[in-house]
C-alpha cells in the first residue's frame, strides 16, 4: 500500500499561551510526529541548543538564505528574523511523517497560500488575564519585554478565525488530546487519501 505524504499542521498563539508545552507533549507521545526546527537570527538564550531549539544564523546569513529561496515562509517578529527551511519540512512529510510547524501568525498566512491544505491551528489561553499572569509567573522577562509581548498577542489575536481549528489551552492534557485529535481527523480526510483511492480504482 502506498504510504500517505504526511501533512503539515502550523500551530500559532501568542506568547503565553503554552503552545510549546502543547506540541511538545504531542510529539514526545507520537513518533510519527516532528516538530519543524526553525531558522532565526535572534540571540540563543540560556537553556536552547543549536540545531535542536532552533538554527541560529546570523542576520546577514538569513538574508543570503532568504535570496536563495530556501524558506518555506519567513517573517520578522520583535525586530529579528525567524523562517521555515523548506528541505527540513518537505523531506519529512515525503517520507510520510507530519511536521507541525510552531510559527507565528504572519508566518501561518504564507503557509495557509503556498500550502491550502495545510492544517492551521491557533492555541489560544483561557483569558487575556490568566495570559498576563503566565507571562508575569514564568519570571522570564522583565515588565517591559513582557508588554511588548502582550502588545504582539493583542495584534495576532485577532487572526485566530482565519486557522481551521481553535485550542483553548486551560488544561495541558486535555489540549494536547485535542491537537492529537485534528491530525488524527486530517488525515483520514479524503482530500489526504486520494492516492489510496487511485490505486483501488487501478485494480478493481
Ligand atoms: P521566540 O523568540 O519566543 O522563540 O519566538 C517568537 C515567535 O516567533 C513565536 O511566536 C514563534 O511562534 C515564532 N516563530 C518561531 N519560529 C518561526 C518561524 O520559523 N517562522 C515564523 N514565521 N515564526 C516563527
């Protein structure tokens, strides 16, 4: 039987939100599952690891790569550059795995044309006051960084009804069962099984 191409699922939500935690629970559970590692030019903060985190490269780099086409999507977000390597995500869904791409929503309208069948999924916390409270109790950012962050979440809120699916993340477990369930949903879709079907109808 021919295996399925794997899809892509973009998972946006303002910072805060949890949607790391989210996909990261989903992946650690589903082996079938990568999550896309992106390429940016901002700082490498305490904790992350190169190649794994993300690619860091320097500005001038990511414009070379930017020139060269080897972004699926790019966008620039608190003033540095963040982007999609095209040979990363196409390798693993030809192969039939899923990437979730975890980018932000100017990021996601690209995908949403270059890719319509991409999945779009936004997480979204259970109110703006419990986001303001995540942002403040995880200790990471002084108030002003973290008013800039709230600044951005009220601006990319408002795409969330331009994603197919909406998570409210008030519980981890729950959140994560229900990210699990749209990729389970998409890919019994007919649209994701055509190639299934032509080989039926090739034999019978
Ligand atoms: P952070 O600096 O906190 O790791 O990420 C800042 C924002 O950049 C987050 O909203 C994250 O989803 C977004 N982001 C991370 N990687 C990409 C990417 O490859 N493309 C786009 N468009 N946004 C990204």
């Amino acid at each position: 039987m021919n295996k399925k191409q794997g899809i892509i699922v973009v998972v946006s939500g303002p910072s805060g939100a949890g949607k790391g935690t989210v996909c990261k629970c989903l992946t650690d559970k589903n082996p079938g599952i990568f999550l896309s590692v992106s390429a940016t030019s901002r700082q490498q903060a305490e904790g992350e690891i190169d190649g794994q985190t993300y690619y860091y490269l320097t500005e001038e780099d990511f414009k070379a790569r930017i020139k060269n086409n080897e972004f699926l999507e790019w966008a620039t977000y608190n003033g540095n550059y963040y982007g999609t390597l095209k040979e990363k995500v196409e390798n693993q869904t030809a192969q039939g795995n899923d990437v979730i791409l975890e980018i932000d929503v100017q990021g996601a309208m690209q995908i949403k044309k270059t890719y319509p069948h991409a999945v779009l999924v936004f997480i979204l916390p259970p109110s703006w006051q419990e986001l303001e409270k995540r942002l403040i109790d995880r200790n990471r950012e002084d108030m002003e960084q973290i008013q800039k962050r709230l600044e951005t979440a009220r601006k990319e809120i408002p795409f969330a009804d331009k994603y197919n699916y909406i998570i409210v993340n008030d519980d981890l477990e729950t959140a994560t069962k229900e990210l699990e369930s749209v990729i389970t949903a998409e890919k019994v879709k007919a649209q994701s099984c055509k190639n299934i079907v032509e080989q039926f109808k090739n034999n019978i």
